[in-house]
C-alpha cells in the first residue's frame, strides 16, 4: 500500500507543477474520445451489418450431411454470402486503419505528454528533447502496429472459422471468448510496454517492460483492477446520465469527469510503473 500512497501523491504534486499540461491531455482525452466515436459509428454499423447478411445466408445453408452427399450444394448461390463477407471486412479494415491513425497521433500524444508531466525538470539542449520524443513515439508507434496487426489476424481467423469452415453458433461463441482472452493479455502488455517508453536505451525498455509485466504481475494486475474499477463507475455515472435524459450540461460534466479518471488512471498507473521498477532496481 505504501508505493500506491507514494504514486498518488508524487501523481498529484506533478499535476499541480504542470497544471496548463494537464488541461491539454485532459482536452486531448475529449478529442480522442469523440474521433473515435464518430469512426465507430459510421464504421461498425456496416460491418454488424455485412455480419447480419453472412449469419442471414448461413441459417439459410444445407447442413444436412445426407443431402451434401447426394450432390446438393451448402448454399446454391455464394455470391450474397461472399459480397457480405466483403463488406463486413472491407469496412472493419477501413475502422482498423482510422483508429490506427488516431492512436499514432491522438493517443500518442496523450502517452508521451503524460510521461513529460510525470518526469523531472532537465535542461537538456531542445535537440536532445526532440530525439528523446521521437524515440519514445517511434516505440509507441511499433508497440501500437505490432498489437493492431496481432489483433487484426485474429479476427480474420475468427471470422474465416466461425462462418466458413464452421456454422454452429456455440463454436462461433466459444471463438469469441478466446479471441477475447488473447485481446485481453495483449492489451495488458500493451500498457506494460507503454509505461516505459520514455526508457534510456531499448534494453533497458525491454528489460523494465519484462520485469513489471512478469516479475511484478501482481502489482501491475492489482493496480490495473484499481484503476479499471475506477473508471467503470464513472462509466456507469456517464451511463445513469444518458439513460435518464438528464440535461446537456450534467451529461457534458460527466462526460467530463469520466475524461479526468481516465487521464488521472493513465498517470498513476506510469508512476506506479516506474516507482516499482526504480525499487526493484535499487536492491541489492
């Protein structure tokens, strides 16, 4: 309990010392969450409808073993099916690749300004500070391309097994669960690795990313719940306000809080991050 008293209170006096930085990730925080919403909205609505056209045509199929034997054919025409298909991963694709962006600019900038808050005052020549940056958004970047490009696969395996090779639904269920579990450990590493990018040398990166991510999983998961539980009431407030109508003003205030939490959880958990592994690496 002691280093989560000690990364609260270093969190908030860093705050206070680079309170204009703060208000920019907070109104960086607001952007992303609107970029996004509007690309999944006009993205997500087309694939769930190329899916409705690919269970529609599958529920339609001959499944009937006998029947394939005899010589009728699984569907007798594939066309709706494959156009369906198309469309469905045409437009997963096209929402992959804008969130990409916005994660390389927009979520970049919200990490590596979190990471510039949270670090000591240097007076290191601005050249020094340009390549330091540029280092630390290079690592995001591949961070970033390495996951999304697991994930994509992913998906595309799922969505290829699920529909073509095999229509039962409890398969497809069961696919969804496990893709779901891997998309969950990719993402814990992902913040691992995130909360070291500002590291010296890349061995050191990845030596710091290991140990917290492995050595200390219990402290990172604990940290993680904390976090996590945390912005999942303010989720639930944002939710309480929108289902109960309640006025733009109210809704834009939550709507700003739940913002605050999720920037407040990002630099407690990088403090945390970095005052455990600046513990570990100071014993003997």
């Amino acid at each position: 309990m002691n280093y989560i008293q000690t990364a609260a209170r270093e969190t908030i006096n860093a705050i206070l010392d680079h309170k204009i930085l703060f208000a920019t990730l907070i109104l960086i925080q607001l952007l992303i969450f609107t970029t996004v919403g509007l690309t999944t909205v006009t993205y997500v609505g087309k694939v769930i409808e190329g899916t409705q056209g690919v269970l529609e045509q599958a529920n339609q199929a001959n499944v009937d073993p006998q029947k394939i034997q005899d010589g009728q054919p699984f569907l007798n025409d594939l066309t709706p099916i494959y156009k369906s298909y198309q469309m469905m991963k045409d437009n997963f694709q096209r929402w992959l690749s804008w969130l990409l962006l916005i994660t390389i600019t927009l979520c970049a900038s919200v990490w590596l300004g979190s990471h510039t808050l949270l670090s000591e005052k240097n007076n290191r020549p601005w050249k020094q500070k340009v390549k330091s940056y540029s280092r630390s958004w290079l690592r995001f970047v591949i961070l970033v391309t390495i996951f999304a490009t697991i994930l994509f696969f992913l998906f595309t395996i799922m969505i290829k097994a699920a529909f073509f090779e095999d229509p039962d639904q409890e398969h497809l269920l069961s696919r969804i669960k496990i893709a779901l579990s891997i998309a969950a450990i990719l993402y814990y590493f992902f913040l691992i690795f995130a909360a070291q990018l500002t590291a010296a040398t890349e061995k050191q990166f990845f030596r710091r990313s290991i140990s917290a991510g492995i050595f200390n999983i219990h402290y990172s998961l604990l940290i993680l719940v904390i976090s996590w539980t945390v912005i999942y009431g303010a989720v639930l407030l944002v939710s309480y306000v929108v289902q109960n109508e309640q006025s733009f003003l109210l809704l834009f205030l939550t709507t700003l809080l739940f913002t605050i939490v999720v920037v407040l959880s990002r630099l407690f958990w990088i403090k945390m991050q970095q005052i455990l592994i600046t513990t570990k690496e100071k014993q003997p």
